[in-house]
C-alpha cells in the first residue's frame, strides 16, 4: 500500500479526511473525499495545521503536497524506513 503524500510503500494506511469531520458533522454535510496515508504524514498534518486551515486551504492531496512546511517534511520522509515509527515535528504554523 501506498501513501498518497510521501509516497512510501507502508504496511498500514490511515484514512485522512480532506475536509475535517469537524467542520462536516456541524454543519450535517456529507463527510468528503478521503485520502489513505501513513500514520507520520497523518500525525504531521494535525500537527502542523488546525482544522480551520485544513477545511478551507488545504483540502486536496495537491495542496497539501505545495504547501511548504508539508514540502521539507515530505522530502525527509521519503529518505526514512517505513517499517519505523518517525518523530514529527510539533509546531502548528
């Protein structure tokens, strides 16, 4: 299986919400298209970015892949085990 964002060949997927639940469940919407990726790109994601940017800027596997903080991680990423758990880092942008 592959990741949608780094790419690497995982042995588990997680299921990443392109618009945050949150923002769906309030308004009683359709929950939305969603992508399959690693456990260090999901967890880096709802690190790095709040619902409120992820629902309304960065709701695509394009967008998330240009944004640039996403860039440097997804670079280093792709140099790393995926059969190893990695750190990622904690600072919301």
């Amino acid at each position: 299986m592959q990741c949608q964002l780094c790419e690497r060949d995982c042995d588990r997927l997680t299921v990443h919400h392109l618009v945050p639940r949150q923002h769906t469940k309030r308004k009683k919407l359709e929950p939305g298209e969603t992508i399959e990726i690693c456990s260090a790109c999901h967890r880096q994601i709802h690190s790095l970015f709040d619902n409120r940017v992820l629902a309304t800027e960065l709701n695509s596997v394009e967008k998330l892949k240009q944004q640039p903080d996403m860039i440097r991680f997804l670079n280093w990423l792709r140099k790393q085990d995926a059969t190893k758990r990695v750190k990622v880092d904690r600072k919301r942008a």
